[in-house]
C-alpha cells in the first residue's frame, strides 16, 4: 500500500464556474517582508480539489501588445486537452466555451480574470475551446495540458460568433489576433467532436 500524503490544512480556494468541469483555483499566498511564497500546482492536493489530470506538458505564451485575443482553440480526441491555466506577468480574460454535443450548457461560455496579482488559475477540461485575451502589455501566461500537442488535432471556434456573445474587454476592430484565428468556423457550423 502507497502512503498517500496529508493534505495541507490550508488549501487554495476553489469556485466552480457556471460550466460543469471547469473551476477556479486560488492558491494560498504566504507573505512576508520579502514579498510572498505560493504553491501553484501540486497534483494530490489539485486531485483532491477536482482536478484530477495527470499533466504531461507545460506550454508559455507571451504576448506584447494589450488587446492580443489567442482562441478559441481545442484538440479533438484522441489528443483532446485539459489546461491549467495561469498568468506568470500582467492580466487575461480567459474564457472557455462547452462544445460538448448534448451538454445542457453547449454553446455557453465562462470567463475569469487571471492575472500575476490575483494568482487565480482556471481549469478548463476537454470538451471546451479555450481562449483569453490580454488585459496589460507584456502578458506571459503558462498553461499545464494533459495530452501532447498535435497540428492534426488541433481547431478553432469563432471568437466572435454572435450566438455565442463574449463580451471581450477589447472591440472587434482593435483586436490584435493572427490571421488562422479569424478563420475559425461559427458554433453553427462546427462539427461534433466531443
């Protein structure tokens, strides 16, 4: 028999979101005069907490400019995706959309403001397509996934599709976001992969 270990009286604080799977984490800061200690991930505590991936992968963006929308992205099966999503410099909003054929909630999104300052992390499990869009110049944002990344895998839902309604914190036309995004199918027009 393996020892499991204890679990630290203090644990992050966990909120569901209005999507069933997804919750936000705050781990517990320690402060002192030299400024604070955090643990940002610890896999007994997190499955403990709900989330219970075995990640395999840590990816880093950085994004220079205010108002740089990455999303909506997702993998399909059998390379679908978990994330752990947390901001390392400046602030997101982050949004996850239920693309799960015959979920109550498909075609529905929830957002979290994730910055360095308030250490919350957001974990969107397979099923979603995931975006955020930055709220401050020179934004790093570090998500842990729980399938390895594949091009073959990899699509897109439209960022602004109207039937969805985001209300991202930048306007349509002052959005910096890369040509393939602007692409990316409508939920009406999406296929059913999950």
């Amino acid at each position: 028999m393996t020892d499991i270990p204890e679990l630290p009286a203090n644990l992050p604080h966990v909120e569901p979101c209005s999507l069933r799977g997804m919750v936000l984490i705050t781990p517990r800061r320690h402060l002192d005069s030299r400024g604070y200690f955090s643990e940002a991930y610890n896999e007994n505590v997190w499955n403990a907490l709900g989330v219970d991936r075995r990640f395999i992968q840590d990816n880093q963006s950085l994004s220079t400019l205010a108002g740089t929308l990455r999303g909506l992205h997702f993998q399909i099966p059998p390379f679908a995706q978990a994330k752990l999503v947390r901001v390392l410099c400046g602030a997101i909003y982050d949004v996850a959309v239920d693309i799960r054929a015959g979920s109550p909630t498909y075609g529905k999104f929830a957002a979290a403001m994730l910055s360095a300052e308030n250490g919350c992390q957001l974990f969107v499990p397979a099923g979603f397509a995931h975006g955020f869009c930055t709220l401050q110049p020179s934004t790093e944002v570090l998500y842990k996934v729980d399938a390895p990344y594949s091009r073959e895998h990899e699509r897109g839902l439209a960022w602004n599709d109207p039937a969805i309604g985001i209300p991202w914190p930048v306007a349509a036309n002052e959005v910096n976001v890369v040509e393939r995004d602007r692409h990316f199918p409508l939920l009406d027009d999406l296929s059913v992969f999950f």
